[in-house]
C-alpha cells in the first residue's frame, strides 16, 4: 500500500523504462542524450525521486515517443504535475490536503472509474446541498467560508463528466445511499433526480445493490478504481479513511477489486432497473 504520489513516481519510473528499453538504450545511453548523470535516470526509473514534466518531455524525446496521447499522460504523471498552478485545484492548494489534490490529480487523469459506494453519493454525482451537508457532517466545525470552498472544489471535479472526452463512470450504489436521508427531503428528492439525470449520459452506468441482494463483497467499504488511456498497468484502487488515503497498485490487488467490483455489478440490478427503483425512491 502506498500514498498517492509514491504510487505515480514508481509507475511512471516503470513505464519510462520500458521506453528507455524499447528505444535500445542503456541508462548511461539516456543519460548522455539528454545531459544528465546516469544516477539521475536510475532515481527517476526506481521511483525513488520524482521527475519535472519537463524533465519527462526531454526522455521521451530522446526516446523517440510521439505518441501525443502517451506523453500528455506520462508528463500528467510527474511529481509536479498535481502543484502546476496551470491545474485548476491548485487555487485551493491551502484548504485542500495533498492525499486530496492527488486523488483529484488522478481522476482528472484518468480514462475511467469504477466505484462501489455503500454510504453516500460519489462525489461526482452530488448536488451542491447535499455536497454541502456531507462536508458538514464529516469535518464538523469548518468555518461556512471553507465549506462553501470545498463544495466548489466537489462541483469543480463533476466537469470530468463534460468534458470533449469524458470519464467514463460505472457506479454500484448500496441501496442505503438512496434511503439515508442526506440534508432533509427537499435536498435528497433533488439528488435523486439528479441521479436520474446523469445517468442519461451515455459514458456514466448507475446501478443499485438492493437490500435483497444480502451479503456482498463491499462490506468492507467503498473504493474506487481509475484506469488510463495507453497503459493498463497505471489502473490504481483508492480506498478513502477518515484522515487518509490508501492507494493500492500492486497486480495482485488490482485484480481481487476488479473480481470484486464485477461480482458486485453482477449481484445488482441491472441498470434500467436500477434507474426505475431509483425513481420510485424519489
């Protein structure tokens, strides 16, 4: 288990060796092309030290890389990328902790998600009052003017849904985040249909694990699986705690949550109807 950030130096170490290797050269070869000492190429391969988006522009040149799609990626992956003041959370960087600007980082990254959530609505999916009452009610004694910013911040993050090539979001909803009344009446009948809504988007897939449904394997909690484009062996699982994150990016994990989340797809209703129960909620 690691921290965001140690997560994406070691994958993008990872994949700019195998570049480095698919370009025929040694780490001393690379190291010369671009002007370095050869430790600094072994640091940056390891994940042991992180690398400038610049730094990642001048190895996959020296790479002969001109995949625009790819290099966007790997440039997105360095260290820097989530404090670039070019990234629009990076006018929140003082109320917003660094295991939240990297989760943000990654999900504006990201190609796709899959997320098992058994308490509340996802993020992407609130509205600006029940976002409002869930900042409230987890980090209790926030002054009003921080609150507001943190909902900006949540509303913000929904424009990966709009966006010329948006994520594409599967979401299994435990039937108690429809019946927990969240902000009173007025609020939840407006997030339901809301729900209703942006499921009509044809890259966002909603379904609904009915109490009938019994036991499943999200007991343990929610989590949340981001893939990206070009490269299969970035996908990371973010389980979220009350103080932290846990990221985790091991084979091995990411494919027990991939069982996972399909089995819990398969022990749900269907989408249509998931969206009819969801209407009859409202």
């Amino acid at each position: 288990m690691r921290h965001g950030p140690a997560v994406r130096r070691r994958k993008l170490g990872e994949e700019l060796r195998k570049l480095r290797d698919r370009a025929g050269l040694t780490s001393p070869e690379a190291a010369r092309l671009v002007g370095w000492h050869q430790s600094k190429v072994s640091r940056i391969e390891t994940g042991h030290s992180g690398a400038k988006p610049e730094d990642v522009a001048l190895l996959l040149s020296a790479y002969d890389v001109k995949e625009p799609q790819l290099r966007l990626l790997l440039e997105a992956l360095a260290e820097t990328s989530g404090e670039s003041g070019t990234q629009w959370w990076h006018a929140y960087r003082g109320l917003l902790p660094p295991q939240y600007r990297d989760f943000i980082s990654l999900e504006s990254q990201a190609c796709a998600a899959r997320t098992l959530e058994t308490s509340v609505v996802p993020g992407l999916l609130q509205t600006p009052d029940y976002a409002r009452t869930v900042t409230r009610a987890t980090l209790s004694g926030l002054p009003v003017r921080k609150v507001d910013s943190l909902v900006e911040v949540r509303l913000a993050r929904q424009e990966v849904l709009r966006a010329a090539s948006p994520l594409a979001l599967s979401a299994v909803l435990d039937e108690a985040v429809l019946r927990r009344t969240v902000g009173g009446e007025r609020v939840m009948k407006e997030q339901v249909r809301h729900l209703l809504e942006v499921a009509e988007l044809p890259h966002v897939q909603l379904q609904v694990l009915p109490f009938e449904a019994g036991a499943h394997m999200g007991l343990t909690g929610a989590f949340v699986i981001f893939s990206f484009p070009n490269i299969a062996d970035l996908d990371v699982v973010v389980i979220d705690h009350l103080a932290s994150s846990l990221y985790l990016e091991r084979k091995e994990d990411l494919g027990q949550y991939s069982a996972a989340f399909q089995r819990i797809q398969a022990q749900a209703l269907q989408p249509g109807d998931s969206l009819n129960l969801i209407a009859g909620i409202r």
